[in-house]
C-alpha cells in the first residue's frame, strides 16, 4: 500500500470511526499545545464534524457549553492565548482530516462545508474568550476581596495567626521574616486607589520580586507591605519619587515604620508608620518622607500624656492671654526653634519684620518667666512647643486647663 493509500485510509466518515477518530485529534492537538487538559475541548470537534457534514450553526446550549469551558480554562490557569490556540489547532487540525474535504471533488460541497466549519469556529472562540473573561473578572474581584481582608488583619495584629499565616502563603508572605509598612497619604484624599496602588505595585515588585511584598489601599492611604531588608533601599524615597509622576494627589507623604518579625511585627510597624504621619501633621513638618525612628523622641513625649499636658499648661498657659491669643506666639517660637534661633530667618519665614519677632519673643518672655533666648530655658519652651502641638494646643479645648 502506497503512503497516499494509507493517508487516506486514516480520513474516513466520522459515523464510521466515530468517538475514536474525534478523541484521537483532541488527544493530538492537546499535546501539540504543551499537555492542555483534553477536556477543555469539550464537545467542540463533534460539533465542527457535524457543522461540515450538514451546514448546521452550533445550538444555544452547544455555546453555553463551550462559555463553561472557558470560565474553566481561567480556573486551571491555562493563559486566555493558550486556550485560542487549541480550538483553532483542533479546527485546522481537523479540517484537514474531514472525509468531506479529503474525498469530494465537488468545489461547491468543500466551499460549503468550510463557510459552514468557520461559522461555528467564530461562534465558539468568540464564545470562549468571553467565558475565560468573565471567570477571570470574577477570580479578580475575588483575589482583592481576599487581599483586602488580608491587608485589614495584617495591619491589625489578628489574634488568629495560625489563619492568617496560611491565608498569606498564596500572596507570597512568609511571616517568619521581618517586613516593614510604608503609608503614602495624597494632598486631600486618595484621587485615584487603582493608579497609585498599580503604580507602586511596579515599582515595589521591580525592586524586591513578587515574594514578601503587598500594595493596597486603606482608609485613604495607600499601604506599602515590604520586606525587612528594603530598609537599606531607602523605600519612602522611592516610593515619593514614583508617586509624584502620577498627575494627581501631590504633594505627597510617605510615612515609614520599622521592620519587625512575624505577623504582630507588621502590625506594629504600621502603628508606627500611621503615628508618624499623625505626627508629622501636628508638628507641621514639611519633609515629605517620614520615618519612625526619627520621631522616637515625640513618642516618648505622648506616652506620659498626664505630664506633657500639665507641662503645656504650665509653661504656655499664660500665653493665652495675649492680644490675639497664644496661637501667634506659639507659631513664633516654632519658627524660632527650628530656624537655630534666628530671628531674621524666622522674621522672614513668618512675613514678619525683624523689630516684630523682637517684640513677640518679649511677650513671650513676659508672660510665661522662660526667655526664649536663654539657652537655660531653651528646653523647657521647646519641649512645651512640641508637646503643644502633639496636644494640638491651643486649638484642642478638651485639654484640662488649657
């Protein structure tokens, strides 16, 4: 027997082979695309036989069949390309094989059955896109659901760590490690959560890899979840930089918390990171990338709130007397502190004259007994300061006898 008589011998009539000559394609076609799973072909090359054979489009049910399929692709984790690839592998594949192509001499029936094989592959692969899509939107909104109650019990400290270590292993998160967390806070309010997570997404995954790391969006903040070691990468600065690029939410401010093992040390490290951007707001600091360790001393100021609010009190209670109140005096001897004591730089910084700040530091100095230009008492009012502005005096009225 000649090779033509045995290529022939294989295409015979599906009625005639029947589920054997179908499976044999499928088996074929699904090991040509790297071992996709045969079932995802599902009832197509039945459906392509008889679309040859008798001209006939594929049924409504047919279609939601083929749909299923594709939300199926999605969840084994086969790509959207690869699954396209098989139904159109398995249609050429196929059609070379039909006893209607490979025996008629008749044109007209060939051209009819191919217009009639087309059809039906366009509906199916159509079809099936739009199942992998719609599965795909779904496990999406799925996975950011579970990577928002993640990020919530992470940040929280959730008792449950047993759960929580394990609900972290598909993220990438190994709990034993040391992580840091970052807050990035926008002007007014987070203009855009997608743009600004995506956005540090890239850049975090770019510099660190996909393990250990985590963006999302909370409360108006977008959360920076990195490993310890992104410590030495200096991270808020990064992250800043990135930010910036972004058309909205400048100026921005990232506030960074130290690195600690275990999943209570990612709860800690946030804490620190929200109370050093609380902070940092209170003191009106205008660095843009705050650190936790920087504000170690303003820690320990609130922590004994009873002594720092009897010592506001005290030192510049008296200052409410003044015409205009304490909050100009107040601001004065900020600016005044942070400027090392000059009164021309703070004069300038305040839009004040130079003979003004003179006399406001006499008041001061009248009023309360400590005179700001006296080292001896320089750190008695500048503790005052700081604590007042912690306290948020003179504005908080809640203060005892303030």
């Amino acid at each position: 027997m000649t090779p033509k008589g045995r290529r022939r011998s294989r295409k015979a009539d599906p009625d005639e082979l029947g589920d054997a000559w179908l499976a044999a394609v499928a088996r074929d076609v699904s090991a040509a695309a790297g071992d996709v799973p045969v079932e995802l072909l599902g009832d197509f090359l039945p459906l392509l036989a008889d679309a040859a054979a008798n001209g006939r489009r594929p049924r409504r049910s047919e279609l939601e069949a083929v749909e299923a399929l594709g939300r199926r692709a999605a969840e084994l984790g086969v790509s959207a390309g690869t699954a396209v690839q098989l139904y159109l592998s398995a249609s050429w594949r196929l059609w070379r094989e039909l006893p209607v192509v490979a025996r008629s001499t008749d044109s007209e029936v060939v051209r009819a059955a191919a217009e009639a094989v087309m059809h039906a592959v366009a509906d199916a692969v159509a079809i099936l896109a739009d199942g992998y899509n719609s599965a795909r939107r779904q496990m999406v909104r799925r996975e950011e659901a579970l990577r928002r109650e993640l990020v919530d019990d992470l940040l929280r400290g959730d008792a449950d760590v047993g759960g929580v270590v394990e609900r972290a292993e598909p993220f990438g998160l190994d709990l034993t490690r040391p992580h840091q967390v970052a807050l990035a806070a926008p002007r007014r309010r987070l203009p855009d959560a997608d743009a600004a997570t995506s956005s540090l997404e890239r850049l975090v995954l770019d510099l660190l890899g996909d393990r250990d790391v985590l963006v999302a969006a909370k409360d108006g903040l977008v959360v920076v979840l990195a490993p310890g070691e992104s410590e030495a990468l200096d991270l808020g600065s990064l992250m800043l930089a990135e930010l910036d690029r972004l058309p909205r939410g400048r100026p921005w401010r990232v506030a960074v918390g130290r690195a600690y093992p275990g999943s209570y040390g990612i709860a800690r490290s946030y804490e620190e990171a929200r109370e050093a951007l609380t902070m940092a707001a209170r003191l009106h600091l205008d660095t843009p990338v705050i650190r936790a360790e920087q504000l170690l001393v303003y820690r320990v100021l609130v922590r004994d709130q009873p002594a720092i609010v009897d010592l506001v009190n005290a030192v510049l209670g008296p200052l409410r007397k003044a015409r205009g109140g304490a909050e100009p005096l107040l601001a004065t001897l900020e600016t005044y502190f942070a400027t090392g004591d000059v009164a021309t730089e703070t004069a300038r910084q305040l839009h004040l004259s130079v003979r003004a700040v003179t006399y406001r530091l006499g008041r001061i100095k009248a009023l309360t007994g400590y005179d700001p230009t006296d080292p001896g008492h320089r750190f008695t009012l500048h503790t005052s300061v700081l604590g007042a502005r912690l306290l948020g005096w003179p504005g908080d009225d809640t203060i005892d006898g303030a």
